[in-house]
C-alpha cells in the first residue's frame, strides 16, 4: 500500500466555510511555511548568528541567545535544512510542522495585539525586523515586526487553535478577517 | 495585578512569564562533600526579609535561567543577570 | 413631581432626550446626565435605604465617591447591583432599581432597625450573635444577611464580552481636571507619550462643575478646547471612563474602561468593560479632592449633600438640587455655592458658618449665621428645614436641600497602596500623599493645592518636572489666567456638637459618632480596629467620604492630632471592579489555553471521548454502537490488542531534542542508570531523581547519532523536565557543550500495539522491521510507504509487542487511516488513554501514580536503576540516606481480591488483615486500581509496608471514605507476561 500524503493544516478546522475579500486588518495564516530551530554550541553563538543573519532566503527571528528560528516561505524544507546545516557550530531541528505562522497587518494591528502581548510594540520600541519569544494569547510565541503595520507570529501547534480564536476575538472590534495565504 | 522584570535577553516583561526557582545563592556541593553541605543545599533555606537572589526561569521568552536581584518586601529590583554569568563571577570570586 | 431642572445651561444635550425607570416608574433626562443628575432633575431624592438601619437616603456627592445611592442598574443577565447613581452615565432605556427596602423604597419595613437602633451599635454582632456557635451558621448569618444588605447579584450568565489590554506610555496622567489637562497637555506638546485617563465620561473634572473662567473663556469651554488639542496629538492618547484603580509593582497601573456601560444596545463586537495595565515610566496623580461632609445631627436626611455635589448639579447638569437650599459650611465652598445658586436664580436661605468670621464675599442681600452650626434636620424622606444653633439660641430654618461643606482631603488614595501611609499635614489640615519616589507624583488638588489658579500651574509644573527626568523638557511653562476664582480653603470642624439626632461619620456602614465613641471606650482604639470594630470605612466606598473624619473624630476624643491616629490601609481597587473585567476572556471553554494533538481529528472521526489533562485534551476511550458504559468500551479496546492491535495517541508525550559533545555525559549527569554506552539506534528507559533522591520523572531517551538524542517525557511534567535540563546545563554544569529543544509539537506519535502489531506496521514502513532488524527497543529513521520520513521506536508500555511511530504533525492524520487501513483485517482498533492506564496496570508500569514525589526508585521495584558507580547524578548523594533505605518503607506491590467479582478502588488504604480500620493501622494504599479484562477481575498496583516481603499475604482493602472493606491477596506487580516474552516477539 502507498499512503496518500495528505497534510492537514491545524487551523483548517477554525478556518472554512466561505472566504470574503480581506479587510484592512488581517490575519493570514501561511499554509506550509518552513521553520527551523538554530540552536549555537557553546561558543559559537556569534558566528551562527552572522551566518544566520547572512542566510539567503530565510528569515531569522530570535528567540534566546543561543538559540533562534530560521523562517522561510519562499524554499522548500530541504533547502533550508541543507543550508542550515553548513553552518559551522550550529544543531538545527525541522520544526515546520510543529510552529504555525500567521501574519497580522493592518491600520490597527497594534491596538489588537495590546490585548495579545504585554511588551511594547510602538515602532521606536520593538522596531521593523526586531523578534522575540514572548506570550501571546496566554501561548509561547514568537513575535516579529515585519513591516510598519506588519506582524509574524509563530506559535505551537497544539496551541494555535486557541491563540487564532483568540486573535480573532481580539480583532473583532476592528473588523479583523482571516484566512490562508495561499 | 503585574510586576515586571527586565530580562537581559528579551527586554521588560510582565512576571507571567518568569517561573521562579528560588534562591540563587546556594552552590550544588562537589558529589563527594560532606553530608552537612548536601543537607544545607537541599533542605535549608534563610528565606530573607530584604535584598534577595533568586532564580528567575524566563519560561515564555528566552528560556535563560536568569538571577533577580531584588527587595523581596517592596520588589524593587536592583539587578537581572544571566544565571551562567551569575555562576561565572561566583566561581571567579 | 416638581421639575428641577433649569431652562438653561449645563453641559446636557437639551435636544437629546432619553427615557429611563426607577422602580418601575418612567423618567426623562438629557443626554450628558447621570443617573443621579437626572433622578434630581425629577425630584427624586429618596434615592435609597441605608445598609443597616434603613435610613431613607438621597445622594450625597457628584462623584465616584458615593455612600448612599447605590441601585441595581440593567435587567435579567446585566442586572448590575450596588452601582453609584453618582457615575451612571444616563442611556435610553436605562432600568435602576433601588436595593435594601421591602417592599418599596418609601415604605420599607426594615426601617424597624432605626427604632431599634440603640441595640444595633458598634459591635452589636459580634456582642449578640456570638453564643452558642451552632446558630451563626443556621440562624444568625442568614438572617443577618436578609436584614443588612446591598443589591442582589444575578444568577444568570454574563452575556457580555470582557477583555484586558496593555498600555506603554512615557507618563500617565490620572484624572483629567484642571491639573490633568494642564499636565497631558505640557507633557503632549513635548512630544512624549502621553495616556490621560479620567473615570468620567467627559473629560474636564472640576472644571465642567465651575463657574470661574479660565482663559478667558468658561472654563468647561476651556476644558473642551484643551481636550481637542491633546485629542489632535498622535502621541497622546485619551482614555474617558477609565478609572486607575490601582499602583502595583513596577510602574504598572490598573484601570477599567467602561466601554459600553452607557449603551443601550452593546454591540456584541466590543466588550462591556475593558482592564488595562498600563506601563507608565512616570506618573502624575491627578484625582482630585474629596469635600467633606459635616457631621450633624441628621445629616444623612436626603437633601443634605456636599457642597461641591450641589455645584456641579447646578453648573454642570443644569440641575436645582432643592427650591431653597441652605448652607452649612466651614470655608470658602459654601460661599461659592451660595453664590452660584443664586445666580441661577436658586432660592438661598442662609449661610451657617461654623467660624467666628471669614473673609468669603457675601451674596449681596443672603443673610449668614456665623459661629452657627446645625444640629437637627426636620423631614423624613426629604430634608423640610434644619434646626440651627447660635450662642446657644436654636432656630428652625425651612429648607428642601442642605449644601455642606467641611474642607477638603486630597485624593491620595493610588500613592498608598503600596504600603507607604499619607501624612498629615496641620497647614492644610489634610492628609496628603507621601513621598513615593520622583517617578510618581500627586499633583494639583491631589497634592493640598486649594485654589483653580494653583492646581492648573502645578499641572503644568509637575508635566515640565517629569519631562525633564526624562530627558525630554522643552518649552516653558505657560499657565492660564483664572477669572474670578474663590478661596476654598476652610477651617477643620470634625464634629459638630449637640447634635439631636445620629450624626454619621459613615453614610454607607451607618457608622455615627457614637459608634466611635463606643470603640474607643471598649478598646479598639487603633484605628485598624476601630474599623473592624464599627464597620467604618469598609463595603464598596471604603471610607472615601467618611474615613477623614473618622480620623479627626477619633484624634479629638483622644485629644491628640489626627496625624497620631493615622489613616486605615489603603489597598486597590480604588473603586469597585467587576469580576468580568477581571476574568477578561478567561471564562467557560477559554478559562484556559487548549492544547490538541495532531491526531485530535483523526481521535474525533473515530468518535473519542475527550479526557482534560492538563491542558491537553486527549482521547479517553472509542465507543462503539451498543456500548453503554466507558467500561464496556474499554474492556473491549484492552482485549483487542492483547489479541490483535491496537493504535493509540501518544503525541501528548514531551520530546526534547538534544545535541553536543556533552550530551551523553550531561545525560549520565541527570539520569539515575547509565547512558554513556546507549549505542546509536537505541531507546532506553531512564529514571530523573530529585536531588533529594526521590524519582522525579521517567521516559526514555534514543540516540539517533553520535551526538543527537531525543528523550521523551510524561505528558504531565513535560515542561518541568525541560526547565529542569535547562536549569542543570545553564547552572551546574557549564563545561558541558549541550543544547536543547522541545520538538513536542513538530511530531505526532502513536503507539501500535498487540500481537500483530508488526505485520501491520510492516505493511506501513519500506525498511525491515522483523525482531531481527528491529529487536525491542530498536530506534530508527524511517520512510513510509508514499515516501514521508519518520521515525520508529520499538518501545512497549502495554507490555505487547509494540511501536511507536512519528511522523511530522500535519501528515499524522493521513498516516493514522492507513494504519488503521492496513490493520483492518487483523482487527485493529483504536484505543485511548484508559484502556492504555488498564494496558500498563496489568504490565505493572509505573506511573505518576505511583512517582507521586515521595517514591525512591527502590520503592517502586526499580533499585536496579540506580547506577551508583557514576561518580555524580542528580539524586544520588541523598539516595543513601537512611531513610530512604530503610526496610519498612512502602514497596510496589500487586494486589488482587479474594473473592473475584469485589472491586478495589484507588486511594483505599492498606491493613493487616483482621486490623481494626483505622489510619493508626494503616500500612499503604492502593495507588492504581482498574478491572482488568484480560483477567476477568479487578487488579491493582499498591504501596505497602516492606511488600515485596509480603507476597502471598492477606490484607484489607479499607476505603473509609466510600464505606468498602475488601480482602485482598497481594502480589508481584506484574499481572501479564512477567517472562516479557510478549516483547520479544
Ligand atoms: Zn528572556
């Protein structure tokens, strides 16, 4: 027998049903994105952090100071987990399936997120490609500024059922829609 | 209502996010120390009113085992380390 | 029912008019009223009856400090009782309801009480309801309760939303009058973040309510002017119906927006109340003062209020308080209010003035009794004159309102409630907030300044002193001119003697002076006891217009000062805070975070009952058609994969993924067996200790190469193992070059399990997995028939030949189906978490049941774990101990009942067979039980008193808590293959 390869997508049973049109406030959920844990040997913590942040086609976001995660929409897992490796000093685990990430943006996005996370996200603060591990809907999460009203999450996957419900509920003063980027 | 603590790695965060592991100062004794250290180190505690170190996990941010330094009765806090620097300078000392 | 309201002026919308009921009956008022304003407008001044000796009462102040007219606001679900009048902002359709008063507010048969009111002084309960103490419970409470009392509380549900946010700024200014205004607006104009948050619904405090004008403009005008400006600032951001209800640690504030309690119609997209933190680096306290109110004879008959309340009714809601008012006051207040009313054409009677002489301007024609006091108040449900004394000489003076006014106490409330106590200040005859550090200050009224002119200049003052710590200071300071402004500054007057009447010091507790009086002379003198002791200063306005007083009243019989006497502590909440505000969104199904398994749909497509575990759902057991009890169900799970298979859901276990050099040695380190030979592509079984020796958590760990192990846990102290390696690596053990992550959620794991387990799973993976490819306890990377990598662990807990397999997250449901596809011929079947708890009972595995933090791993049979030859592990130095070694300890055992078909509960205590049952016999307990059907009887694991010992022995199974006796043979604790020649298979 050959088994049928189908992935499922943890939030497709919070997200069905009919898609409007995004509003100005969104959240989208990136389908199969890729993310990996970096984790630096002792020692080794600021070279893997250079080559990390010299990486082509993935995305950095920090999560302690010797440990990371490597983000990528654009490549495959394959791609990254053999781009990852070349790096000197580094361990690194495929987590792409156990993280979800979602993009929050829009005119409001901060006022949502204030009822989301206590760390002060105003621009002169948390700036534009600044990350951190922080919690988000009572949930371990990884949050990113990616643009001036942007916003990447990364949360567990047993848990993002509960953070999105959240987030929506959160955004539902300001007319937050949601759906998969793709 | 909130406290917030200022970790080295992440920034200022609300106390939710910390697990606290309680006194700082006690050393694990060598595995051949006399039966007296390794009952201090276990059991014994001074539970100070005042100036205190403890152990700060930062659970839900960096994961580093951080040291407070800190007024356990009003909670002024007069320093945040990492742990591995704390053990550092104390093994330096 | 006379109209009291104005043809003109106030700050209401005249052309927006909106219906509202009290008890029942149907009133007008404007928009921009409150409650109590538009009550007034109607000639409502019975308001309510007072707690304890059903005094009729009317409304005392303009404010959130409010005593006495508190009512049930809204219906059915959002009836929402012991709300001030003072801060209900009026909405169309708005039902209030007074509280305490049967059957009406105007005919109220608690008002016995007050007849009876010589025996319900100070203390009374305590006195009177102390003996015998089997009646508190069932005769006095309750009808003490029924008697005394606020408003109801619904039954029903909330059906509103709550939710709680953050905020960040550089200073928050609390209060938004004079003061907070001039400080939003230096520190806005200079660019720096700014919150201002007011508890009113319209921003402007005092300055709405005054007849002064400021910058050449009304001074409501000027307040609306500022407002716009600080509004028109990005940096700024404005926060009405916000109260600041407390100071905690850290510079961090707590406030409540009220964000539709003013809505007729809530929409269910916003929430009804929101809690705010707000991370401020400096702070300015801006609240206010409170006026006093003097204490008379009868001056709690409705009619009689401050000073200040009767001005902003008049100034602010356009409202007449009475038709002929009458003052009684010791400073400036009264003048200005005699005044204002005046010049709204409000009939004055008289000024009283406790003082000899001032220096206040004098209406023109209004005649004023100086060195006068009131000392009796004629009326019922509405003051209808005042008996005024002179030299000794009385006089009645008709009046239907009475406005008084005993000096001011700065609202310092927030800046006390961490433990630093207020001073007293014998030049402002107040108490005023205490040094707390430059990072929060009190400003303006707050701070003992008295006069418009001073409050708006230190508003802008302490803004420019904030703004310089900060580093920020640019500008000067530009203060407006204030036209017309008078002296509120007065002399103390505590009491009032010859008082005719209970004079009260505390309108909400009916606490009068007498009640002090009393406390004192029978010893509850500090004033913390006086409190307990008379009830002063408790409920839900904690003292706000009475505990001053309290102070003054009690320094005076005790002749000392009141800064002797000091105030009671001041803890938060300012005011009364819903708990729906303080839940937020953490109610019902979101009282916590849910965490699902992978495989929870494919758990839920095969019909699972869920079990909560921790905050994991994980499938319990699989009914079947025709099954009616969970029992049934798993009974049959049980028995199909000790004959054919069958797959459960483990992916709820932790797994940590670990790397380095030092990674087999760290796990030696924290391990109690051995680890350093574990070879590539091997699982073993570890036990954790404490470092007291007793076991901590057990798992397994697997080597996937040289230097790359993953360890999984119980799901239960996942976490806690994954702090504890962090906390070993990061403290003790620097030198060693190890690095960890939890990969719990990248992988869904199951467990296939039964006879035929392997020609199932071989049907699933390409690679080899006969005994000999894969033996027990093999680990490997797999590909899966359709090519998906995986990885395989020939690990058992049901005691059968068993894998597990993990496959990433999001494939596990599709890999689920094949596997139960491919076992559809053998029979496979699903199973959950109990019929694996029976699995492992009748393989005699531990569990936390067994590690429940009190066991060694001797205890429970497993001392061979314990590799003392390492020189060093967690747990090992203590594991010596004596009595840790000692002979009796409690030991695993098996237990079985003598007679086959009694059962053995868990939690049952152990006893020496004929022992008398009592808990001085007692010898162990049962710590697992379950009906295993693979036997046909029930079974369980227990902890008994040197039990291996005991083998063959008869005990009792004695449940006192649920009335069993059950006899009991015990032993060893594997009831199925003991030879494990099921895991070799
Ligand atoms: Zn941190």
């Amino acid at each position: 027998m050959s088994i049928n390869l189908l992935h499922r997508h943890v939030l497709d049973d919070h997200i069905s049903g009919f898609e409007t049109d995004p509003n100005p406030n969104h959240l989208s959920v990136i389908r199969r994105p890729v993310i990996f844990s970096v984790l630096a040997h002792a020692g080794r913590e600021a070279e893997v952090a250079e080559a990390l942040w010299n990486a082509e086609d993935v995305a950095p976001r920090f999560c302690g100071p010797s440990e990371w995660l490597a983000v990528s929409r654009t490549v495959g897992a394959e791609t990254v987990a053999g781009m990852l490796s070349a790096i000197a000093g580094a361990s690194v685990v495929d987590q792409s399936d156990g993280r979800v990430l979602m993009e929050i943006f829009g005119p409001s996005v901060r006022k949502i997120l204030s009822r989301c996370v206590a760390v002060d996200l105003h621009p002169e603060v948390f700036e534009e490609g600044q990350s951190a591990a922080m919690l988000c809907c009572h949930a371990t999460a990884n949050v990113a500024r990616t643009g001036a009203d942007t916003f990447e999450i990364i949360v567990p996957r047993s848990l993002a059922g509960s953070v999105f419900e959240e987030l929506m509920e959160m955004g539902r003063e300001h007319a937050l829609t949601r759906g998969f980027a793709d | 209502m909130a406290s917030l603590i200022t970790c080295p790695h992440c920034g200022t965060r609300p106390k939710e996010e910390f697990s606290i592991r309680g006194a700082a100062a006690p050393k694990r004794p060598s595995p051949t120390a006399k039966d007296e250290a390794w009952h201090r180190y276990v059991y014994v505690r001074d539970n100070p009113k005042g100036r205190y170190q403890e152990y700060w996990h930062h659970v839900a941010g960096c994961r580093r085992f951080l040291v407070v330094e800190r007024d356990n009765l009003t909670h002024e806090v007069f320093g945040v380390t990492d742990a591995a620097e704390f053990e550092r300078a104390g093994a330096a000392e | 029912m006379t109209s009291y309201r104005l043809g003109s002026g106030g700050a209401v919308n005249r052309g927006q008019s909106l219906n509202f009921t009290f008890d029942g009956r149907t009133y007008k008022g404007f928009e921009g009223d409150t409650l109590s304003s538009a009550l007034l407008a109607n000639d409502q001044m019975l308001m309510a009856r007072s707690f304890k000796y059903h005094r009729p009462r009317g409304v005392v102040t303009a404010s959130s400090a409010e005593p006495n007219a508190l009512m049930t606001i809204g219906l059915g679900s959002r009836a929402e009782p012991n709300a001030r009048a003072t801060v209900v902002e009026l909405y169309d359709g708005l039902a209030a309801a007074s509280q305490n008063r049967w059957p009406s507010l105007r005919h109220d048969f608690g008002a016995v009480n007050d007849l009876f009111s010589p025996f319900l002084g100070a203390g009374f309960y305590y006195k009177t309801f102390m003996w015998p103490g089997v009646l508190w419970e069932r005769l006095y409470e309750p009808l003490i309760r029924r008697a005394a009392g606020l408003g109801k509380v619904t039954m029903q549900a909330d059906p509103d939303r709550y939710e709680k946010s953050w905020a960040h700024c550089d200073l928050l200014v609390i209060g938004a009058g004079p003061t907070g205004l001039m400080a939003a607006l230096a520190a806005g104009r200079a660019g720096i973040r700014v919150v201002l948050a007011d508890e009113g619904f319209r921003l402007g405090g005092s300055l709405l309510s005054e007849s002064a004008a400021v910058g050449g403009q009304p001074a409501a005008e000027f307040a609306a002017e500022v407002v716009e400006e600080l509004a028109s600032l990005p940096n700024v951001t404005l926060m009405p119906r916000t109260t600041v209800f407390g100071w905690y640690d850290d510079m961090v504030f707590g406030g409540v927006e009220r964000v539709q309690k003013h809505v007729a119609s809530p929409s269910p997209d916003l929430p009804m109340e929101r809690l705010w933190r707000i991370v401020a680096k400096r702070a300015i306290l801006a609240a206010g003062a409170e006026e006093r109110p003097l204490v008379f004879g009868g001056n709690d008959k409705p009619g009689v209020m401050t000073a200040g309340a009767a001005r902003t009714y008049l100034n602010r809601y356009g409202v007449a308080v009475g038709g002929k008012v009458a003052v009684f006051t010791n400073g400036g207040s009264g003048y200005r209010t005699a005044a204002d009313l005046l010049a709204k054409g409000v009939d004055v009677t008289a000024i009283i003035d406790a003082r000899p002489q001032s220096a206040d301007p004098v209406p023109d024609g209004l005649r004023v009794i100086r060195n006068g006091s009131v000392i009796a108040t004629n009326g019922r449900h509405r003051i209808e004159g005042l008996i005024a004394e002179r030299s000794g000489f009385e006089e009645v003076i008709g009046c239907d309102a009475l406005a008084m006014s005993g000096g001011w106490s700065p609202i310092v409330h927030l800046m006390c409630q961490r433990g630093t106590k207020p001073v007293w200040s014998d030049e402002k005859q107040a108490f005023l907030a205490p040094d707390v550090g430059g990072a929060f200050v009190a400003a303006g009224s707050a701070a003992g300044h008295a006069s418009l002119g001073d409050c708006l200049k230190d508003g802008s003052a302490k803004a420019h002193a904030a703004l310089d710590s900060l580093g920020r200071l640019v500008g000067s300071l530009e203060t407006p001119e204030v036209e017309g402004e008078y002296d509120p500054s007065f002399a103390p007057l505590w009491y009032v003697p010859g008082a005719r009447d209970k004079a009260f010091v505390d309108f909400q507790n009916d606490v009068h002076v007498g009640d002090l009086g009393l406390a004192q002379r029978e010893g509850f003198r500090h004033i913390e006891h006086t409190k307990r002791y008379t009830t002063a200063g408790m409920a839900t306005d904690q003292g706000k217009l009475g505990n001053v007083n309290a102070a003054g009243i009690v320094a005076g019989m005790r002749g000392v000062s009141p800064a002797e006497i000091g105030t009671t502590t001041f803890r938060p909440f300012y005011t009364p805070v819903s708990f729906g505000a303080l839940a937020g969104t953490a109610r019902a199904e979101h009282a916590a975070p849910v965490r699902t398994s992978p495989l929870h749909g494919w758990a839920r497509k095969n019909g699972a009952t869920f079990v909560e575990s921790g905050l994991w759902y994980r499938s319990a057991w699989f009914p079947r058609e025709g099954e009616k009890t969970w029992r049934e169900s798993v009974d049959r799970e049980v028995l199909n994969v000790r004959a054919n298979a069958g797959l459960c859901d483990i992916s709820t276990l932790g797994k940590i993924e670990i790397f380095g050099q030092g990674a087999a040695e760290f796990l030696n380190r924290i391990y109690s067996n051995s680890f350093l030979k574990l070879p590539v592509g091997r699982a073993r079984y570890g036990l954790m200790l404490r470092e007291d020796g007793i076991v901590f958590d057990d798992g397994t760990v697997s080597r996937l190469s040289e230097n790359h192990y993953v360890m999984t846990t119980t799901t239960a102290y996942a976490a806690d193992v994954l702090a504890h390696l962090e906390f070993s690596a990061q403290t003790f053990w620097r030198e060693l070059d190890v690095r960890f992550v939890s990969a719990t959620d990248q992988w869904a794991q199951m467990s296939l399990a039964g006879p035929k387990a392997r020609i199932i799973m071989s049907r699933v993976v390409q690679e080899d997995i006969s005994d000999t490819a894969f033996p027990f306890l093999a680990v490997r990377d797999v590909t899966l028939r359709g090519g998906l990598k995986a990885r395989l662990f020939r690990i058992s807990f049901s005691g059968e030949l068993a894998y597990e397999l993990a496959v990433p997250a999001g494939y596990s449901e599709a890999v689920a189906d094949s596997i139960m596809d491919a076992g559809r011929e053998e029979g496979i079947c699903a199973y959950g978490v109990e019929a694996l708890n029976v699995l492992r009972i009748e393989k005699g595995h531990v569990t936390h049941s067994e590690l429940d933090g009190r066991t060694t791993p001797d205890d429970v049979g497993l001392g061979r774990m314990m590799a003392m030859q390492k020189p060093d592990f967690i747990g090992r130095r203590l594991s010596t101990r004596f009595g840790l070694t000692a002979a009796d300890r409690l030991q695993l055992v098996g237990l079985k009942p003598i007679e086959a078909d009694k059962e053995i509960k868990a939690g049952a205590h152990l006893l020496k067979d004929g022992a008398k049952p009592s808990m001085a016999n007692d010898q162990g307990f049962v710590s697992s039980a379950c009906f295993s059907p693979t036997l046909g009887h029930f079974i369980a694991l227990g902890m008994l008193k040197s039990g291996r010992e005991r083998i063959g022995e008869r005990v009792m199974v004695w449940d006192g808590l649920r009335g069993s006796e059950v006899l009991a043979e015990v032993c060893p604790p594997v009831f199925v293959d003991p030879e494990n020649r099921k895991l070799h298979l």
